[in-house]
C-alpha cells in the first residue's frame, strides 16, 4: 500500500506559484459557495439532460504496436479525453494517460468512457515520457501510471504532481517536477511547462496542493502547445508571445459549463486563446470520452467546427486512433455526425428504441 500524499513543501516555496502551503492563479476566481457546489454536485448526479453520452459506440480506428512502429515520426494519435501518443525522434511520448475504465477515485461509480482506448496499455511499446499536465482523475490515473512505470524512461509534471507519482511507486530517478517557464531537453526535444488558470486535487483535504500546467513541446522547427485544462487568462498571449508561434495547438474543448468559466473555456474562448498563442493548427482534446459536464457530447465539435470556419482556422478532428501527420495536418472527418446520424436513425425505429430505453 502506497504512503498517503505529502507534498514536499519546502521544495516550493521558491515558486511565485505557492503560497501558504498552496499553489494560486495569478487571478483568484471568486470564491464559491457551498450551496452552489452542492447544487452542482446533485444536478451532475441525478438532473442530466439526456444527450451528455452517445447513444450509439463511436468510431474508434484500433492501433497495433506494428502500426506504431511502422508510423514515421512526427505523427499524433488521439487515444481519448486529453490522452495523445506522440512518436517524435524514434521514441514515444504519452500527454495525460488515462487508460482506466472510469475517471474516478472509484471503479464502480464516476464518469465511464464512451469507448476504449485505440490501443491496449499492455499493446503499448515502451514509452520515453509521459508528460502530465494536473492531478485531476481525468488527466492522472494511478493504474495507468503505475502500469507504465518499469516501461517509461521520463515523468515530467508540475511541482507537486510528481510527489504523487512518488507514493505510488516510481522511480524517483524518472519523475521530473518543472515549476511554471521552467525547461528541460530530453533526446533534443525541449519541454517546457508554461502557466494555466485551473486547480487542483484529488480528494477533500488536498486541494490546490500540487500545481497545474500547460505544456509547450518543441522538436526543431515544430512547435506544438498542450493545453492541459484552464480558464481563459491573459497567460496565452505571454505564452505566444514568449514561444510561439505554434505549428499545432491541442486545446480542451469540453466539459465546459457557464458556471465554471475561470477552470474551463467556453469554446469560443478556446478559439481565442489559440489566436493568443498564434497558433496554426488546432486539435480539440478533452473530448469525446468521458460525460463531465450537461451539454450534449457532440456539441464542443460542432461548436469549435463553426467557430474555425469563421475565423479562418485550420481545424483537425481525427478519430480516436487515427494518425495525423505533424508535418502536415488533415482536417479529418467529420465522424461524432456519423455517430449521432446512427442514433438518430436508431431512435427512428420502434423496437430499437424500446431496447435502447430497457438498457438505459
């Protein structure tokens, strides 16, 4: 049994990030009451609206470890929420891993994936580094870390983030802790963890004790940002500003509601956000796995598809497990309106209807 979580205060307060034994936002959200989280804990419980998960199995294109090895570098594959596979210099890197059936501290209750990964956690080949943006169970999941654990060469993550990785089990030679701006160059490759406006913590007594972060990867001349997830701030302007422009943005777009806007973007902030950064590309993540928030699952593709049109943005929207070349992006198809066609057409008819409902 692993120890329970005990940030490593002293190694923080050097950050202009921690204080009080807590990590901040350089702009403090506004306090929220305990009534209004209740009502949202209740409402996120029991008042759903119908639509928050597909009706029918999405499009999921399965990988093979010969695919991965066969693919060139520079390539991306979208392996669910905000979990990407990157193969850049001959290894592979992981950002957010979440493999797990449910992002919850319990396996019988919490969010449940739409779909499985692309690719089994035992298919995959050994991994170089897995990059991690905050501790939150939808971004970190303790199986999965631990299953990767003798086969990943590098753990990169916030202060705080790797103390976790620490109690259960990682080699303290791997984990590497990067506070915001700081870098670190593995295999060529820089990594640099850059600011986001979020929080953190996976339990009662435990919040904002670890850092959050977004990620800026740079192979050569390619330039990508990972968002992790965030509010919208003035960071992203700094951020382009400082490191951009960028070939590819993977942006979160979902689990967004109005009553959380400094944590989450509304995608028409997501948009902006990219224009902050002089972002080229962008790849809506945090997506298409997991039911987080009351809108309908397909609705953050349809929106950010409207919002790129008319603004002029290059969009990707790979399917889960499908290969898009860094070098040169694809738009992709069109496939969460593929999925609600089929359940549209499921609804249509009477007996599938009535099964639909009896499984519901």
């Amino acid at each position: 049994m692993s120890k329970p979580f005990r940030s490593s205060v002293s190694l923080y307060r050097h950050s202009p990030q921690h204080h009080g034994g807590r990590f901040r936002n350089p702009k403090p959200r506004a306090p929220q009451s305990l009534s209004k989280a209740l009502r949202i804990i209740w409402n996120a419980l029991f008042n759903k609206p119908a639509g928050t998960t597909p009706a029918v199995p999405l499009p999921v294109q399965a990988l093979s470890r010969a695919q991965l090895a066969a693919a060139p570098d520079r390539s991306l594959f979208r392996l669910g929420h905000s979990t990407v596979l990157l193969k850049l210099r001959g290894g592979y890197w992981l950002t957010d891993p979440v493999f797990g059936e449910r992002a919850s501290p319990f396996r019988w209750v919490g969010p449940k994936r739409f779909h499985q990964p692309p690719i089994a956690l035992e298919e995959l080949p050994s991994i170089r580094g897995v990059i991690v943006s905050h501790d939150h169970y939808d971004h970190l999941d303790r199986t999965t870390i631990q299953r990767l654990a003798d086969t990943t060469g590098i753990f990169l993550t916030p202060l705080g983030v790797g103390d976790r990785l620490l109690d259960w089990g990682v080699d303290p030679a791997k984990v590497h802790q990067l506070d915001w701006w700081e870098s670190i160059e593995v295999d060529g490759l820089s990594m640099t963890a850059t600011p986001a406006q979020h929080f953190s913590g996976r339990g009662l007594f435990d919040g904002n004790r670890t850092l959050w972060a977004s990620w800026v990867i740079v192979d050569d001349a390619l330039r990508m940002f990972f968002s992790g997830d965030t509010g919208y701030f003035d960071g992203f302007k700094i951020i382009g500003e400082r490191l951009g422009p960028f070939d590819l943005t993977l942006m979160e777009t979902g689990a967004y509601d109005a009553q959380w806007p400094h944590v989450h973007m509304q995608p028409e902030h997501m948009v902006q956000a990219h224009l902050d950064l002089r972002g080229r590309w962008l790849l809506p993540i945090h997506n298409g796995t997991f039911d987080l928030a009351f809108h309908p699952w397909q609705e953050p593709f349809e929106r950010v598809t409207a919002l790129a049109a008319q603004h002029g943005i290059a969009l990707a929207t790979p399917r889960m497990g499908e290969r898009l070349d860094l070098a040169s992006p694809h738009t992709g198809e069109r496939w969460w309106r593929q999925a609600a066609k089929l359940a549209d057409d499921r609804w249509k008819d009477p007996l599938l209807a009535k099964q639909e409902s009896a499984r519901r």
